[in-house]
C-alpha cells in the first residue's frame, strides 16, 4: 500500500472518519483512492491532492511526508478536538519542555 494512502488513512483515524465519508465530502471518486491504494493507479492528481489537504487542513507536502503538520499533532493531542486555542498550544508545549528539563536534570 502507498505511502501517501497510508498517511489519508491515519488522517482519517485521527478525525473520527473513514475514507468512504472523506471522499463523499470532498467531491472525490471512493474508486480513486481504492484503484490509488491497489495499485492500479499510479498517483492522485494534483487536484485531488489539493481537496484532501483542504479538507484536513493540511498542505500537500504533509500528505506526502515531507513536513510535520502542527494541526494533525493539535489534533492528536486534544482526541480529535479541532479547536484548540493558541494558549491550549502554548501550555503543551511548555509542558513538553518542563518533561524535558526534567529529564535531562535526571542524568
């Protein structure tokens, strides 16, 4: 299975949603994807690409790996809540650096 199939189907896990209803709301083929995964079709086109990135909120490079995506970890860390706050943000990361001082004072 590709790669970039993988990453829609993890981003999909994460939003609480399948590809069948991903595809449905963005306007896309299901047989796009299932003929893209089986491997009886080589790429997505740009276009398609475009309407999934748009629908996770995501750039395309993300989709094929090549930048990490603040809004996917965002919803990750918060089960899937789509609204987090820049100081819900801003306290994670504090934490996050408050578990790695701690750490390291620890060696």
């Amino acid at each position: 299975m590709p790669e970039l199939y993988e990453r829609i189907e993890n981003l999909c896990k994460e939003r609480g949603v399948n590809i069948t209803v991903m595809c449905s709301a963005c306007g896309i083929p299901r047989a796009s994807l299932s003929d893209f995964k089986s491997g009886r079709k080589k790429t997505l086109s740009a276009k398609t690409l475009s309407i999934i990135a748009d629908y996770f909120d995501i750039s395309v490079d993300y989709l094929y790996g090549k930048e990490s995506d603040e809004n996917a970890l965002k919803v990750a860390l918060f089960g899937g809540d789509t609204v987090v706050t820049d100081e819900m943000w801003t306290e994670v990361k504090r934490y996050a650096e408050f578990i790695k001082e701690r750490e390291n004072g620890n060696k």
